[in-house]
C-alpha cells in the first residue's frame, strides 16, 4: 500500500476515526493491527522476516533483562559474604551471558539482512552467480526491512547497555519495531525516544492533527510535484551522451531529486505519526545548508548517522585495542598517532554503511569518499581556524554562503555515484566537467528533449523557490506555528491552493509508481 | 583528577571555556572526533576506559558531568 494512494488514505481514515473513538486504552493495539495490516498489504511473503526479528529481539531482550535481575539479586542477597573481586567476578560473568544472548540475536538478524540485501536485491547478480532459483528471487528484499532491523537492534543493544527496559508483552515490542508510518524509509527511532508517545493515550488534539496533515501535506508536494517529475529528466541525463556542463546539471537535478524524495518521504511519515499523536525523530535539518561535509552529515538522515555512531563508530573507535592502538601511535606520532582509532572507527563506520546501501563498488567508493572528506576536513580544522583569525573577511556573509556551496557542490559530487554503478562511468563524467564546456545545450533544445516541458521547468523552479522558502522561515522555528499567525484567509489560502497543487500538479504519467521512494529500495 | 581532566579538555580544545559550558553535545559543541579523543587521552592519562555505552549526551554536556562519570567508572 502505498502513501499515495486511494488505498492508504481510506485506511487512515478508518484508523483515525477507531484511534480516537474506540477506548483511549487500546490506541496502541490499534495501531500493531494497522501496523500488520500495512505490512500485509506489501506481501504477506514478507512477514516472516518482520516476525522473526520481533521474536528473536523479545527473546533476546527478555534473556538479557532476567539475567541482570537475577545476577542483581544474587548480589543483594549474598553482599555480606563475598569480597569485592568474587563480585566483580560474578558481575563479568553475568554481562558475559548477557553478551553472547545479544551477539547471537544481532549475528542471526544482520546475517539475514545481508542474505536478503545480497541475494534477493539484485537479482541480475544473484543469477549471474547461479546461486538461486529465480521464484525465490521475485521475493524482493522484504518492505523496509533495513529500518526495522536498526530499530529493534538499537533497542536489542540498548537493552544489553542497560540504557532501555525490556518489553515485557511481546506485543508492544511488535508495535516498536513495526510501527507502519517508518517501515517505509524510516526515521529510526531509540526505544527511548519513542516508546511513551507510542504506548501513552492520546486524546483528540485539534491542533496535533492538523499540523500533522499539513506535514504531509507537504511531504507530497516535496515529493509528487518536485521529486517525481525531475526523475524524468535525471533518467536522460545518465544517457552516455550527455557530459561536461550536462553533468553538472544532472548533479543538481539528481540533488534536487534525492531531497524533495527523501525528505518529502520522511515528512509524510512524521505527519501520519503527529495525527495519532506519536512523536517521530527529525531526519532532516536543512542539510543543504551545510558547512562542510561533517556537518552535512549531522543534517541529513540524521537518525541512521546517529545510529552509526552510536552502535558502530563509537564502540569500535573506544574499544580496548583502539585505545591500545591509541596509546602506542601516541608515543611514536604524538597527536595524529593519537587519534588512530578515529581514523579507523570514522573508515570502517562508512565502509559499512556503504556496503549497507548495496553490495556494488560505487557505493563502496560513497563510502570511501566520504570518509575521506570527513577526516581531511577535520584535520584541517585547526589550520582553517589559524586562517579565519587571520584573515578578515572569513567573519564575511560572502565566505558562509561561499561555504554551503562548497559543500552542496561536494555532496552533489559523492550522491551521484548513486547513478553509476560501472565507476569508470562516474570517473569519466567527472573528468569531463573539465574539459567540456557545453553550456550551449541551456538554450539549443537539449533541456526540452529530456522528457520535461517548459511548463514543468515553471513548476519545478516554483517547488525548488518554495522549498528553499520554507528553508530559511524554518531558521526562525517551526513554519506551522508560523503559519498560525498570519490571517486565516490566507492560511487556509496557501493550504487549499498546496492542495490543488498536489492533485493537480503531481506526476501521475502511465506506469507511474508513487511508492517508489528511492530510499525505500535500502 | 579535576585539575587533570581541566587540563586535557583545554588541551584538546582550548577554544571552549568548559566552566560555563553545559550544552557541549546537545549544542553541537563537542563533536564524535573530539569525544572519541577525549576518551583516548582520558585513557592515556588517567588509566580510565571509558565504554561505549556511556558515550551519551548526559555524561559530556559539561565538565562536571564528565566528571562524575570518571569518579563513578574509578569506583567500579
């Protein structure tokens, strides 16, 4: 079922009248059957995943808890009789159990999603191997299956922390990790974060479903006005003819793209969430506006970013052998040898979330690139600081917007590799942004051959103007809260006309699949 | 340890006046790099390893959050 669709819109409607006329108390029912229902509309082939990892996170989980309880216990009880070191003895062993429980849970359920993502995301590659029959290759790479998984092994490894409380009714837990509004593309949620908006009753809030609706709103017009109808034009430009300056505008159409989908994805998920009044994650905040690429990166899918460094780059970057590591680069290269275990923990954190988005080397090179962005701009810093200080007219307006570009220009330049996967392609358009200067094709005809009309470049410019509008009111707060204080003529003005805009000017083209989020597909 | 921990946050980054400070995370003060540095010298200096699971928020506000974590991972 998609979010765009008939379907989905009569099934929210249904679930928010039952949401908020049945009892306040079985809300959170509600939404775990809406939440199967939903999945169910995906295939139910599709279910024994989600089962499975709900199974083996309550399992692991409840393990987990009932070991600490009871070594706590023992503990208490027998506090009289043992000596410090038997208690640390005692402590280990117990974390020791604890720890096995939770890496069996995490290696099945990781082994599964790379089984998945290898075998049944790219089938091509899977029958050039030979390795698998093909009815068992129609399957597809079961409906958010990478976002559900981080979900319930954030929490899995949470649990083990000692940061979250187990779930005591399996049922609850079938609701945090499938949850329908993020099975899409997310955002991931921390237990923590989510669970008392999830689980809590919610009376009817006027002012809550509204905002939520307009979130969505927008979400749609991000991304059926903007993202659909650029993609025709993105499909053409990867033709082999088009380099040099055609490159270049791909970049930006496919950045335009990438953002008014994913984005607009995400604020209709968070929207949905807001009318049954839960509160879902920001994963974006105005990533476009970056600095540098570190920064991009603490604005854009925020919620995946910080689940990387909190479960991959943090506990390799601090474990014991990378402190070791630390202390010896220490005394042999003073303080670059020092911060070995960054280096190592920041390459192997991106190396995983490349191969994360897909077994292919240009993905591999994303990360690689990245990566490597990251740590030079980091080692820089202090010579860029040594630089502005001297330098005056770094505190300038100019040198800031100098800045964003830099970095959208850099960004544009490490998303695109999404594209291509044969990486000599990619290497060759890039070098042509060198030594091909086609600015002519602006105006010989070349821009209307690309599937797109003057007409669509109108409302193209006008959802890009809109966007980077809503960008800079959104520096002040929150635009909806802003929105309340204007005349509600005009209010109700710009809502009707959003509306309009969205059934009117959405992409609808034969063969036309609004499902199809591009980051659906991880 | 006080004056010891004073010291390596200054060291690290001198830039910041960490008695004021009580938003190093949560105000994008202190990034990923300079926790994972920090605990390194931490480390290195002070002979205290410092987990994973409390690199959070809480615990790296501000130099007095910081503070007590150590006192409490040198008690156990």
């Amino acid at each position: 079922m998609s979010f765009a669709s008939v379907t989905f819109f009569v099934f929210l409607g249904i679930l928010i009248i039952l949401y908020y006329a049945l009892p306040h108390k079985i809300q959170w029912v509600l939404l775990l059957v809406a939440s199967y229902v939903f999945y169910l509309f995906a295939g139910w082939k599709y279910l024994p995943f989600l089962v499975f990892t709900t199974i083996s996170t309550y399992l692991g989980t409840n393990y987990i808890s009932r070991n600490a309880e009871a070594s706590k216990a023992y503990l208490e009880r027998e506090k009289d009789h043992l000596s410090k070191e038997d208690k640390k003895a005692y402590r280990a062993q117990a974390k020791k159990r604890s720890r096995i429980a939770m890496i069996l849970v995490l290696v099945v359920n990781i082994a599964i999603l790379f089984f998945c993502k290898a075998l049944l995301v790219d089938p091509f590659l899977s029958l050039a191997k030979g390795n698998t029959s093909l009815s068992f290759l129609t399957l597809g790479l079961p409906m958010g299956m990478s976002f559900y998984m981080f979900q319930s092994l954030g929490y899995l490894i949470d649990v083990y922390r000692d940061k979250a409380k187990a779930l005591k009714n399996p049922f609850k837990l079938a609701l945090f990790v499938s949850f329908f509004p993020q099975l899409v593309q997310g955002p991931i949620s921390q237990f923590t974060e989510l669970e008392e908006s999830l689980f809590s009753e919610h009376a009817f809030d006027r002012k809550q479903i509204a905002f939520g609706l307009q979130r969505m709103l927008w979400g749609f017009f991000k991304k059926m006005v903007v993202a659909d109808r650029i993609a025709v034009a993105v499909q053409a430009l990867q033709g082999e003819e088009y380099r040099g300056f055609a490159f270049f505008i791909l970049m930006i159409f496919f950045a335009i793209q990438l953002y008014a989908d994913f984005s607009g994805g995400i604020d209709i998920a968070i929207g949905i969430a807001q009318v049954l009044g839960v509160k879902l994650p920001e994963n974006f905040n105005r990533p476009y506006f970056s600095r540098n690429i570190a920064d991009f990166w603490r604005r854009w899918h925020i919620t995946l970013f910080q689940w990387m460094k909190r479960y991959i780059f943090y506990p390799i970057s601090v474990s014991k052998p990378m402190l070791n590591l630390s202390l010896k680069g220490r005394k042999k290269f003073g303080r670059f040898g020092m911060r070995i275990p960054v280096y190592i923990g920041t390459f192997l954190t991106w190396m995983g979330t490349g191969i994360w988005h897909g077994f292919h080397w240009h993905f591999i090179l994303w990360g690689f690139l990245n990566c490597i962005f990251i740590v030079v701009s980091e080692e820089l810093t202090p010579a860029y600081e040594k630089f502005h200080s001297r330098v005056s007219f770094s505190n300038k307006k100019g040198y800031d917007i100098f800045q964003i570009i830099r970095t959208f220009l850099l960004m544009n330049l490490i998303q695109i590799t999404d594209l291509f996967p044969r990486l000599s392609e990619y290497f060759g358009k890039v070098a042509s942004l060198t030594y091909v200067f086609n600015f002519h094709i602006l105006w010989d005809g070349t821009m209307t051959k690309l599937g797109l009309t003057g007409t669509d470049y109108i409302i193209l410019l006008c959802g890009v103007v809109l966007m980077f509008a809503v960008s800079m009111i959104q520096r002040k707060g929150s635009v909806r809260e802003q929105m309340l204080k204007i005349p509600c003529v005009i209010r109700y003005g710009i809502l009707f006309i959003m509306i309009f805009a969205v059934i009117l000017l959405g992409s609808y083209g034969i063969g036309y699949d609004a499902s199809a989020f591009i980051y659906n597909q991880f | 340890m006080e004056s010891e921990l004073r010291e390596i946050l200054e060291e690290i980054r001198p830039d910041i006046n960490f008695d004021a400070e009580t938003q190093l995370i949560d105000g994008g003060i202190l990034d990923s790099f300079d926790i994972v540095t920090l605990v390194a010298e931490i480390n290195a200096r002070l002979d205290i390893a410092i987990p994973a699971e409390e690199l959070i928020p809480e615990n790296f506000n501000s130099a007095e959050a910081l503070l007590e974590l150590l006192e409490r991972l040198d008690e156990e």
